[in-house]
C-alpha cells in the first residue's frame, strides 16, 4: 500500500521574497514576529530580575574598589556605602538592571524575530554580508564595554582622590550606575566606527585609498571624541579610548585595501590621472577614409494584376 505523500507549499519566506504575501499576510506576519519578540522579553526581564543583583555587585566594583567608599559597621565589618535620596530608588534601579539584562538576555529571540521579517526583502548577497556584520559588530561592542569598564575604574580613582577639601566623597547609587551604563554604551557604539568604514568601502562609495588619506581627520575626531566621552580629565582614559579608535581604522583600512584588490578597483582606465592630463581613449584610434559604397536599389516588381468584379445584377437579387 502507497503512502500518498504530502505536498508541501511554498513556506512564508517564499512567499515573502517572490512578493506573493499581500499586505493581510505582511500585516498578520509582523503581529506575530512582535507577539514572539515580546514573550522573548517578557522572559528576558524575568531572568535580568533574578540576575540584577549580581549584576550590580559587578558594576559597583570600580567604585568600592576605593577607600572613600568603604563604610565601617559596629561589628568591625565593611561594606560599600551609597547614598540613597528616595525611598524607591533601590527597586527602580533593579528594574532598570533587569530591564537592560532582559532585553540583551532576549536579543536571540527578538532580534531573530526582526531579522526574519526583514530577509525576505535582501538579496543572497546582502544577507551574507549581513551576517558578516553582525558577527563583527558584536564582539567590538562587548570589546568597548570592557574597555569603558576599565577606564571609569581608573577615572573614579583619579577624580575622587585628587580633591582639594580632604573630604570622603560618597556618591547616589542611581546617578552612579546610570553613569556606567551610558560609558558602556557610548565605548560600544564608537568601536562599531570602523564598521562603518567598511560599508562605505563595500557599497563603493570610498576606496582604500581615499580612507588612508583621512587619516589626520580621524586621528583628530578620534582625540576630540575620547576627551568628551571620558569622564575624568586625565589623559589616561582619552588616550587610551582614541587609540583603540585609530587602530579599528587602520584595520578597516587594511580590510578596505584588500577587498578593492579583489574587486580590482585602482585599475580602471582613468584611474590616477591628473586633473590636466589627457585622458585615453578605450578603442583603437582608426584613421578617417572615404566612405563604404552604398548599393544600388533593387528593381521594383511589376505590379500584380487584380481580378475584375463581377457585375451587380449577378450577386444581388432585387425583392423591390
């Protein structure tokens, strides 16, 4: 006995990518990517929740790391003091934590949700090179948040032990973890800089070499932007953000020079002319002569003698 089998049909990214779905089916498929990306978020803050406090244990490390902030109980222990100002403060501060651990714990889900609505409409190339991306820009993120962990340890040490009153400084527990989540994301976002090199460079919009020659702008910018980002007015963590910024530039350079050899851009046919110099011509020059004899005409053909109609009395009867 034969299993009849079952015929399968075109599966939704398909018909989202041969532009069969109408708009119902876009709409009905949007309310359901949101309605999983949600639950993936809903799940997110409550793991976020149970992981707050040791991730505030993390992030408060820098700061009870320095003498001022270590409080003396009357048991002879110690513990990290804050200051708090409102009586909610401490459960707003651990649902901001939860919040921003649940949307990084539940980024597999909605960003799969998002990325699932938006391939169909890509082409095989671009989707490649959107995932060449995204494996890039993740890990220069998380490199930037390391180093923005770093430098505000080191900046804490500086700007509250270099006081002039002598004073134990005592900082609020929300103004202070506000201040290390913002440089953690201000360092993530400026290590994605050269990423954005390298779309300029792939999409053909600059070359290699015109990136190499911006060199003394970015080494500025870069400077310029370290000693606004950096919180203390030291040199240490300016210097070290801007360099960490010129050397993604000269890598995204390097990875730019690569890819314009594969394509072989730099050796089109007006490639490093100058401005005054005459430009050559692709076609083989070919000297002007007299001109191709032009064929006589062809005899017209007599006309073809059309039969003569016949009379009316013979096609017609008269009823009248």
């Amino acid at each position: 006995m034969k299993l009849a089998l079952r015929r399968q049909g075109p599966s939704k990214f398909q018909q989202a990518s041969d532009g069969s779905m109408t708009l119902i089916d876009h709409v009905r498929e949007l309310r359901n990517r949101l309605f999983v990306a949600s639950l993936g978020l809903v799940v997110g803050l409550i793991v976020g929740f149970i992981l707050s406090q040791w991730v505030f244990g993390l992030l408060e490390q820098p700061y009870c790391r320095l003498p001022s902030s270590i409080a003396t109980r009357a048991d002879g222990s110690t513990y990290c003091d804050w200051v708090v100002l409102n009586v909610t403060d401490t459960l707003i501060l651990r649902l901001k934590i939860a919040l921003w651990v649940g949307i990084i714990v539940g980024s597999p889900v909605w960003l799969y949700q998002l990325w699932a609505f938006v391939a169909p409409g890509l082409h095989r190339h671009e989707r490649k090179w959107a995932y060449v991306f995204v494996a890039i820009a993740a890990p220069l993120f998380v490199g930037g948040g390391i180093l923005a962990y770093f430098v505000v340890g080191h900046s804490l040490a500086f700007i509250m032990e270099a006081g002039v009153l002598g004073e134990a400084t005592k900082l609020e527990v929300s103004s202070y973890i506000g201040f290390v989540t913002n440089m953690i994301l201000i360092f993530g976002v400026a290590f994605e800089f050269p990423l954005i090199l390298l779309m300029l460079n792939f999409t053909g919009v600059v070359s290699a070499k015109k990136l190499l020659g911006w060199w003394r702008i970015v080494v500025f910018l870069s400077f310029a932007f370290a000693a606004i980002a950096t919180p203390d007015p030291g040199p240490f963590g300016m210097t070290l953000l801007a360099l960490c910024m010129v050397v993604l530039y000269l890598i995204a350079t390097g990875v730019a020079a690569l890819n314009d050899r594969r394509k072989g851009r730099g050796q089109e046919l007006y490639a490093g002319l100058d401005d005054d110099t005459i430009s050559p011509l692709e076609d083989e020059r070919v000297p002007v002569g007299a001109s191709d004899p032009i064929e006589a005409p062809a005899p017209v053909e007599a006309p073809t003698p059309v039969a003569k109609p016949r009379p009316l009395d013979g096609r017609f009867d008269d009823m009248t």
